[in-house]
C-alpha cells in the first residue's frame, strides 16, 4: 500500500492507547471493593473495561447501575481513590515515546483527545511530562459532547490547524473509530489496549488496525518499525 507522505496532526486516545493508565485504575477500583468488604478483582478482569471510564469499572466491580441508589456514591469514592494515585504506575506504552518523539522530529502536531475529565487529564499529563509536549488536549467535558460525537476531535483539529482529511486518530475503542471516521480523519485502532475477548475491532471500520506503537508511524509517513495489518 501507499503510505501517505506526512500527516497534517496526529491525535491519540488517552487510557489504552497513549497511556497504559490500567494499573491506577485497577488499584482504585479494588480499593473501594476492600472498603465495602469484597474480594478484590484479578487485574485480567479489570483491564479491558479501563477505557470505558470509571461508571463502566463501578458496573463491573459492583453488578450496579447509574440507577442504584448507591453506585454515586461508590463511583465518587472510586475517583478520589483514583486521583490520589493518579500516576503511580501509569506510563506511556512501550515504544509510544519513539512515536511522539518521531512526529516531534518531523514537526507534525500531536494531541490527546479523550473522554476522561479534564481534572483528571490535565494533572496526569503533567505528571509524565505530556503536557508542554502535546499541541492540543481536548478532554471529555472540554465540550458539551464526547466521542463517538466527532466534534472533539474536530475542536482539537481546528486548534491546531489541521485538516481532517489529513489527520489520523488512533485508539482502542469502537467510539474512537466512530468519532474519528465521522469526523473524516483516518483512523487506527490500538490493538495493545484494552480490547475485551467479545470486541471485534475489525468490523468497526478503521482503515487498520496496529498491534504495537510504532506501527503507527507509517501512517504518519515515518519510516516504520514495523508495518500495520489492514483493517479486515
């Protein structure tokens, strides 16, 4: 295939695609667990469910609904937990910092654009020295709405002056690829981060799928490490 010459802006997913943010997560989840006198759950249980934010880890830690009289108040318990370790253990994936470093190098834009709050993302970015690197960072309530609505990632591209057509977005999720194609960037899924056993990443439409971080840089027009399998 074709790789395209170089990007207009590169932006990235936060938990499960730049940021290995599982462990922090896990952590403040069994936390609460211990608190309300239950076993803690193995981190293999826990990890696929990180990307879908902390109502979704409340869910699976305790078989309860936003509906539940109680589940606020345990989901509020959990991101306190969270926030008081907010990068103990979290870091970049293995081989990420060779990809920012790259576009750095090639002056090409990038940026985080994801659905975690922005009390939350700013500080963890700042902790692992992300933060006066990125050239945008859109967070979950930057806008009225999140992906898969596209305009997040519209917003960030308008920031910096990037057309979406050539943009790439990468992350783990269906909605990540939704909001990316709705938005008309090209779109890769992370295939080292938090897909469950019942995903099914290549029916979501993604132009490919990457099975580690430097094979994001061919589709940025970097020289690869390694090539991406195509979607499908």
């Amino acid at each position: 295939m074709r790789w395209p010459r170089r990007r207009a802006a590169v932006l990235f997913d936060l938990d499960g695609t730049l940021l290995d943010t599982a462990p922090d997560m896990a952590r403040a989840l069994n936390r609460v667990l211990a608190e309300e006198g239950r076993p803690p759950l193995p981190f293999p249980c826990i990890r696929p469910v990180v990307s879908h934010g902390g109502m979704a880890l409340v869910r699976l830690g305790f078989g309860i609904g936003p509906e539940d009289p109680a589940f606020e108040r345990l989901r509020r318990r959990f991101l306190d937990h969270y926030a008081a370790g907010l990068s103990l253990e979290t870091r970049l994936f293995p081989g990420m910092e060779r990809v920012l470093a790259a576009l750095e190098a090639e002056g090409i834009p990038w940026g985080v654009v994801t659905n975690k709050p922005a009390w939350l993302t700013e500080p963890l970015l700042g902790d692992l020295g992300l933060a006066g690197r990125a050239a945008v960072v859109v967070s979950g309530d930057t806008l009225a709405v999140r992906k898969p609505d596209p305009a997040p990632i519209l917003h960030a591209l308008a920031r910096v002056g990037a057309d979406p057509a050539a943009a790439l977005y990468v992350g783990d999720a269906e909605r990540d690829v939704a909001a990316g194609r709705a938005a008309g960037t090209t779109t890769l899924v992370a295939l080292f981060g938090y897909l469950g056993a019942s995903d099914r990443p290549e029916t979501w439409g993604a132009d490919a799928l990457v099975d580690a971080p430097e094979a994001i840089l061919p589709w940025c027009g970097i020289a690869p490490a390694r090539r991406a399998a195509p979607a499908g």
